[in-house]
C-alpha cells in the first residue's frame, strides 16, 4: 500500500501593489495609457504604461504573461499582430 502525503502548500509571492483604483482629482496629475484593441483584447505598447499598469495590478489574461512584465510581445502574438509603423 502506498504511504499518504499531505500535499504541500504553494509557496506565496506577496507583492505590494499601488492602489488599483487611483482616485485623482486633480486633473494634471491623471494618467492617459495608450493601447490598441484588437480581438476584444487591449494590447499596450508602451512600456511605461505597461509598468504602470501592472503597478496598480492589473496583469491581464489571455495570450500573454501575467507575470511581471518583460517589456516584450510573445512571438505568437507578434506573429498574428505585426507592430505599427
């Protein structure tokens, strides 16, 4: 008979995240990000923006990573959706 083991537990990253909601006022200090939809997707080129995004911890879903962000397109996406000009 074989011997039970209790699974284990995944070990846990704990980031810290700005404000996913940022509440600003103040119009000067607003931020505008630029993205194209395509496929009902939002693609975001730009890698400021995306860093500010992930900052306020949106990760996206789909076809690229949820991880921390690289600053580069998968090469299935860039094959689909070749970069404007």
């Amino acid at each position: 008979m074989a011997e039970f083991r209790p699974p284990k537990r995944r070990t846990r990253v704990y980031e810290d995240y700005e404000a996913p909601l940022p509440l600003i006022r103040n119009l000067q200090e607003r931020k505008h990000y630029r993205g194209e939809l395509i496929h009902r997707q939002v693609l975001v080129c730009h890698s400021d923006d995306i860093q500010n995004i992930h900052n306020q911890g949106y990760f996206g879903k789909g076809l690229l990573s949820r991880a921390r962000p690289n600053h580069s397109i998968s090469d299935q996406w860039e094959r689909e959706f070749p970069p404007a000009q």
